[in-house]
C-alpha cells in the first residue's frame, strides 16, 4: 500500500511540456519587433489590406478587444505605426513579387477599366497586364488603379462613347 502511495505521489509532480509556458511567460508581453509580435503585426496589416479596411480599424474598441481576446501578450501597434512602417512593408514586398512575376514575362496584354466603388460612387481608373505563366494558366495583375474626380471620369467616359 506504501509503495502504491509513493508512485502515486511521484506521478503527480509532473514536470511542464517544454511548449506550455510558465505563469510569469503567459502574463509577459511579447518583445515589440520580436518573431511573434511581428507574425501578428503582419497578419493584422494584411487583414486590413486584402479587405480594403481602412487603418483606423486598429483604433476601434471592438477590434482591440477580439485581438486582445486572441492574445492578449500582443500589444496592437498604433494606427500610425501601420501606415507608417507596416503598409510600406507590405507594399514593397508584394511590388517585388509582382515585379519578378514578371519579369520573365515575354508576351502580355493590358487592359484599362474605368468603375467606381460601392456606395459612395467615387470613380477610379485601373490598368492591369495579362499573361500566361508557365503552366499556361492565366494570370491577372493589377498594376495600378488612380482615383480620378468626376469630371475627369466624365470626360473620359464622352470620349469612349
């Protein structure tokens, strides 16, 4: 009976996973441009980028509040942090994608699209290549897109018609 109760004992002085933090690491913070704060930084920037959110979504109380639920080791970056440093970075990054797509592109065509956004009718004009990749697949680009004024659509669109 000793013994059952000595291995009993034994086995409930476990030792941690080497993956399960300490209770003085879950309340640190992550280091600011550390791995993992950068893997979040980055996650919210393209989140606000490939939804077309505007920056000032990092500024509202409902969306600190879902990333703080999330982890809440992560201190979110002010919104002039992201369109100061994190939006420039993405950009860069995906030009340079985009740019060595490219390059050894031989035969491509373009085209341009005149449209205007949902809701508030602001009219913006695109110009986008056109290329067969290597597996001849289609693919699309968009190059740039420019905001014009209503006037300028106009006068474009009299010309078109």
């Amino acid at each position: 009976m000793k013994e059952s109760l000595a291995t009993l004992g034994a086995s409930t002085s476990r030792k941690r996973p080497a993956d399960q933090l300490s209770l003085a690491e879950s309340v640190q913070r992550y280091e600011r441009k550390g791995k993992k704060w950068k893997e979040l930084t980055d996650a919210v920037m393209f989140y606000i980028a490939k939804d077309c959110l505007l920056l000032y979504t990092v500024e509202k109380p409902g969306f600190k509040n879902l990333v703080s639920t999330f982890d809440s080791r992560y201190d979110l970056p002010s919104r002039s942090y992201f369109s100061r440093t994190a939006l420039p970075e993405l950009y860069a990054e995906v030009r340079d994608q985009v740019k060595a797509e490219l390059e050894p592109i031989t035969y491509f065509s373009a085209t341009t699209d005149l449209w205007s956004s949902d809701g508030c009718l602001t009219p913006y004009i695109s110009y986008t290549v056109h290329f067969l990749n290597n597996d001849w697949k289609l693919q699309s680009r968009c190059l740039q897109t420019l905001k014009i004024t209503q006037e300028k659509f106009y006068q474009i669109r009299w010309k078109i018609l």
